[in-house]
C-alpha cells in the first residue's frame, strides 16, 4: 500500500478539534458581531500573554502587521530600512509600501537568519536608517541579543518580523516578538497558529505604540469618524479570532510534535551520514545533506519548516523524485528578494549576498507537521536517503 505525504494536511487538524472550531464559528455567527469586538479582544489578550508581551493588536494579515510596524514608527519616504533578502516577499514589500528603502543584508548560512555581522556593515553604509527588521525564519529566533546591540549602536529601532516564529524563543529564553519595539505575526492558514483565512497581530511594550496600532488599523480614525492621522483598513475579523483561539490551545502540543518530528528525521538523516546545517555542502565528504542547525536550549525551535540542503544540481531533480513518490515538498525561497525584478531599482547585484543566493539553491522544505505518522517521516527519509545515494 502506498504512503502519501502532503506538504501540509489542513483536514486532519480540523478533524481533531472540530466540533470545538465550529461551536466557535456559530457563537460569533449569534452575535453578528463580524469586525473586531469581544473575540478579537479576548484573543489579543491570550497573544500578549502567550508572547510574554504587555500589548497585541490585531490586524487583516501578517503583511498589514509589518506595514503598521512601519507607519507607527514613522518611517516613511527616503528612510531605510535593513531586512533580508532570503525571506518571504512581505518583508520588503512592506518597507518599499511607506517610501522606505530597504537595505539587503545576507544571512547566517547555518541559520537562515540575518547575520548580524553584515547587517552591522549595512548600517554603516546607510545615511537615513531608520530600523532593522530581523526575520525569525522558519521558526527559529533570530540572534536578538546581537540585533538589540547594534539597534543601540545606530539607534533605530527593531521590528521583530515573527510571522513564522510565535512561541519560538532566543537564546535568553525570550518569546518572539517580546523583545523589539514591535512584533509581528501571521495567521495564515499554513502556519503552525493559522486561521482560516488570513489575519495578524502585532505585539509591543509600548503603549503609546500600542495606541497608535490601534488608531492606524482603522482608518485613523479615534473617536469614530474623526480622523487626525491617515491610516489603513486593516482589521481582524471576530470569526478569524474565536478560530484562533481554539487553536491557540493546542499550540504548545503541535509545537512539541513538530519538534518530536525533526528529531526523527534528525534521527534518520544523521545514521545515514548527513551533517547539520552549520557545515556547508562545499565542505565535502560524507552524505550531501545539512539537516536544521539547533542552538542548544534555551533556543526554542518552533518548525515552522523543516528546511534541508542538498546540493543545487541536486534539488530540483530530487523534488521530482518525492513527487513521483507522492511527498509534498516546497522550496522557501527560489528567488532572493533582492535578485526580484520589482526590488532591481535597489541596486543590490547578483553575487552581494552569496550566502542567500546559496540557501536559495540549496534548500528543500519538507512535511513537519504534528499529524504526520512514524511510517510517513520515515516514508520521506528513505526516499531522500536513497535517490541522494544513487545520484551523488
């Protein structure tokens, strides 16, 4: 009998708290209260407590979060902003959405995250910075303790971009989006908290930031109508919230068998020679893959993704091969930001950030999550482990 492996299986999450989602969805559907409102507030509050964070605001999407990161800081045109290149198109597109500039520094090779050595050295390059957006990318914190240092050196702001990343905690133990000025969050459906649509949130210290978050969302608009600054439609509706927080219940549980999950494959990748991400392929010898590089504990890997590399005349043929074999399987990301036609005015060449240029070659991600079964992972492996034995 043959093993099927989505990507992602919706369904079977759904199944298994069903009757709690739909109870849900018909309280909000009784009240025809659909835009912001006592859900949406309910859930702000358990996202601030679980982010270890005094304030959360709910908005439309992770993106329109980023977006009103940008707007309550008030950054705006002629301002740069430092991001990645190696991360979903949102990041950037964000910065470019207020008249900003963003600034592309490369990444951590063993990481996927920024690395904070060259985003140092784009700081100094810059002469309008404004604030730095470090992505936690692929659920796994980026090195905080290192950004919030270089954000005092230039004075600018951190916007933790964690759209990928709730629950995920530093090397100090601190919850994404806890630390810089503002977090930011997404709730689409393919995240490890996801709605069933789209929606975000944005987290923060600062309750004069808070309030500003809570005007710009709407329009501006603070009392109704009144309107002293230009904002955004940019609301979470109640029926996204009363999903979420069902969900956001059984977070901690999924989290931990996405991690049970990585280990096996861990597990299973290492007995057959592989090295972790932190050795790169260029280095040669043993079995042509990296599996994730984990800091030791605190750091609390998330999954998010579980992203391997194998090398790059390797990859798009190997993806064939789990297709035929039915394995879901996607790459995050072929095309670094900066390498886009739409980011070409940013002057960014091909070769300037080579580390990201090289993930984007490299990486493969594969299913994580928490409702795969032993023989389905295993299922993944073998056919990896062997197309990678019998064509390198």
């Amino acid at each position: 009998m043959s093993v099927t492996v989505p990507l992602l299986d919706l369904k079977a999450q759904y199944a298994s708290i069903k009757t709690e989602l739909d109870e849900a969805m018909l309280r909000v559907a009784g009240t025809q209260y659909f835009i912001l409102g006592p859900e949406v507030e309910a859930l702000e509050a358990e996202i601030a407590r679980y982010s270890s964070s005094p304030y959360a605001i709910g908005c439309a999407s992770g993106s329109d979060a980023l977006l009103l990161a940008l707007m309550a800081l008030g950054i705006g045109e002629g301002d740069e902003v430092i991001c990645p290149s190696y991360t979903f198109f949102a990041t950037a597109s964000a910065v470019s959405r207020v008249g900003a500039r963003p600034v592309f520094a490369d990444i951590d090779p063993a990481t996927y995250n920024l690395d904070p050595q060259a985003v140092r050295s784009a700081a100094r390059t810059c002469k309008r910075l404004k604030a730095i957006i470090p992505v936690h990318l692929f659920g796994l914190c980026a090195d905080l303790t290192a950004f919030e240092s270089i954000a005092r050196e230039f004075s600018v702001p951190l916007i933790e971009d964690a759209a990928q990343a709730i629950g995920s905690e530093d090397s100090r133990g601190r919850r994404a989006g806890s630390v810089g000025a503002m977090g930011c969050f997404s709730f689409f459906p393919s995240k490890n908290l996801g709605g069933f649509g789209d929606g975000g949130m944005l987290t923060t210290a600062n309750v004069a930031w808070a309030e500003t978050l809570n005007v710009i969302r709407v329009h501006g608009s603070k009392p109704k109508y009144f309107h002293k600054v230009i904002g955004i439609n940019s609301r979470l509706d109640a029926l996204q919230a009363a999903v979420l927080r069902v969900k956001l219940k059984y977070l901690d549980g999924w989290t931990a068998r996405r991690q049970k999950n990585a280990s096996i494959y861990d597990t299973l990748f290492t007995a057959a020679g592989a090295k972790h991400s932190g050795q790169p392929l260029s280095s040669g010898g043993g079995f042509p893959l990296r599996i994730p590089f984990t800091p030791p504990l605190p750091v609390r890997h998330i999954y998010n993704q579980y992203i391997i590399r194998v090398p790059a005349a390797l990859r798009d043929p190997l993806r064939e091969e789990l297709k035929a074999k039915q394995i879901g399987n996607e790459v995050y990301y072929p095309l670094p930001l900066h390498r886009q036609e739409c980011f070409a005015y940013v002057g960014c060449k091909e070769g300037a950030l080579p580390h990201s240029e090289l993930a984007a070659k490299e990486t493969l991600a594969l299913p994580i999550y928490p409702e795969l079964s032993r023989a389905q992972l295993e299922h993944v492996a073998s056919a990896i482990i062997q197309y990678l034995k019998s064509n390198s």
